[in-house]
C-alpha cells in the first residue's frame, strides 16, 4: 500500500496506531531496512505463508487494540513447521480473544526470523517545545531495565548521530564486548538519520518505534516497528 491508501485506512477505521505491516510499508518505502512481514487472514494461510517464508518464523497478533503484543500473549517465537504455525495461530488469537473481547483483530503477522544480533532501539516522540526528537539505545527489554538512551532534535546530521550512539552507557557492548561481534555503527549512524529524515518529512507521525533493531557487523534490521499517528492525521 501507498502512504496515501495507508492513511485514507486508518483514517476511515478512526485508529491512530498503525498495524505493524503498514508501519513497515512506510519504512521500508524510505529505504529503512525492515524484516519482511505478511498477514494472515486464516490459519491455513498463517500455514502457507510460514513454508513459503522458510523455517523459523516468528507469529504476532495484528490489532489496533493490543499494543503491547507480549505480555497479552499474541507472539509466538521460533516457529519450525508447518503445523506449528497452524498450531500457533490459534493460540495466538484464542490468548486475545480472551484478554481484549472487543478487540479489533485484522489477523497474524508471519515474518521470517530474523539472525539475532545487538539489540537497539531507534525511536521518535514530539515534544512540545522541540518537536520531534530521535532516541537511541540499547533495545528489547533492556530499554525499560537501564533505560540507557540518547536524545537528539530533528532534523539530524551524522554526525549527530555519532554524537548519540556514542554517548550511551552501553557503547562498549556496541564495539564488540568480550570477544563479541561488533555492531556495525556507521550503518547505524546512517539508520538513524534516514529514521530523522523520515519523521521530518512526514508530520502526521506522532510517536515511532523500532524496537528491537538487530545490530550485526555488518548492517542493521528492524525486527518490529510502531508508529502512531497524530489525531488530526
């Protein structure tokens, strides 16, 4: 879908929060390195899809209901066959159907997983004095324990971003900590300013998350992605 089909859905459904394949439609447009994510209507589409994708896939609730997809228990890991993926998709909408009975389900994401790496997260929020400001950091849960991260005001150069990757608490484990691989920071370094560009260029984005981004030694991909749109939008 376009950026305009997009928006004109999520306008006429009154929601705010983009499902994670449109969020990933828009970034990947602008040339942000996503994971490549299909829907699944049906549990044996969620089945055909899987095969087709290739073993292990990861499976998640699409609702713009459920915002934190975990903890409602509509994430399924490490998916290895067919009927697995059968298996997982009727689990998956049996745990939200449970917890959020009104909730609006669209269907299951299939997407392949993705090689781990060092997880980073790459964010936006509006503030009201500065308008949008880009957050970096160390990603997954690790956010939210340390809350390790870096600020930066739109619109951003590399060199900022260097600034800000480089100021973190968790720099170290980026430079290859204890014989692990390092991250790839000038990819990253560039990740961020196309994040920066991509919110300066399209102001309706009230909130953006890419978290986790797998960091490897050589390049960066984002695993999930969120963006919320503003009201007006």
């Amino acid at each position: 879908m376009t950026k305009a089909e997009i928006l004109a859905k999520a306008g006429k459904e009154k929601r705010s929060l983009l499902t994670e394949i449109e969020s990933k439609e828009l970034l990947k447009a602008a040339r942000i390195p996503v994971v490549e994510t299909r829907l699944a209507a049906s549990k044996k589409e969620a089945m055909e899809i899987a095969a087709k994708l290739g073993f292990p896939v990861v499976m998640k609730i699409v609702s713009p209901d459920v915002v934190h997809k975990s903890d409602a228990g509509g994430v399924r890991l490490s998916i290895m066959n067919a009927a697995q993926a059968g298996r997982a998709y009727s689990e998956i909408l049996a745990n939200i159907k449970k917890q959020y009975p009104r909730a609006r389900i669209t269907g299951v994401t299939v997407q392949k997983m993705a090689k781990q790496g060092i997880e980073v997260i790459i964010g936006m929020t509006k503030d009201a004095q500065f308008g949008p400001v880009i957050m970096f950091g160390l990603g997954g849960i690790l956010v939210e324990v340390l809350k390790d991260v870096s600020f930066r005001i739109v619109p951003m150069t590399k060199r900022d971003a260097s600034e800000m990757i480089g100021e973190i608490k968790g720099y170290p484990i980026l430079k290859g900590y204890r014989g692990q691989d390092p991250a790839d920071i000038p990819f990253l370094e560039d990740l961020i300013v196309k994040v920066s560009e991509f919110v300066d260029k399209n102001p309706e984005i009230k909130e953006l998350d890419l978290n986790p981004v797998f960091a490897y030694k050589d390049g960066a991909l984002a695993v999930d992605a969120r963006i919320i749109l503003e009201p007006a939008a």
